[in-house]
C-alpha cells in the first residue's frame, strides 16, 4: 500500500497503525485528520508491551496495521 492509498482509506474513516523500532519501542498512526502524515501515537518501554496494546487497537472495525 503506497502513500496515496493511505490518504483514502483515512479519508474514508479508516486509521492505519505502524509499529516501529527506534530508540523505544512506539505506534504510529494516520486518521482522517492526519492522513498524509504519520503522528506517534503511543511509546512503550518494552516490544511486548507495544505489541499487546497494537492487537487491542486493531480489534476496532475501521482500524488496520501498515
């Protein structure tokens, strides 16, 4: 999924998460009000952690990991 299908789906209601690495572990996320930019949305002190709290999120309807 490229930059432009992102924009759409937030467009159309739907947040996008990402998980990445870097100094800490932390979730990115782009919504319907940020859908051309990712925003962090959360840093967590372990993978693990980030992990569960990243499965929680994504049992919402309109939400999907990148």
């Amino acid at each position: 999924m490229n930059a432009r299908d992102q924009s759409k789906l937030c467009v159309a209601g739907w947040v996008i998460y990402r998980k990445e690495d870097s100094v800490k572990p932390i979730i990115k996320f782009k919504s319907k009000s940020n859908p051309d930019s990712w925003k962090k949305f959360e840093e967590y002190p372990s993978k693990a952690q980030r992990d569960r709290s990243l499965n929680m999120l994504l049992k919402a309807k309109n939400a999907v990991e990148d």
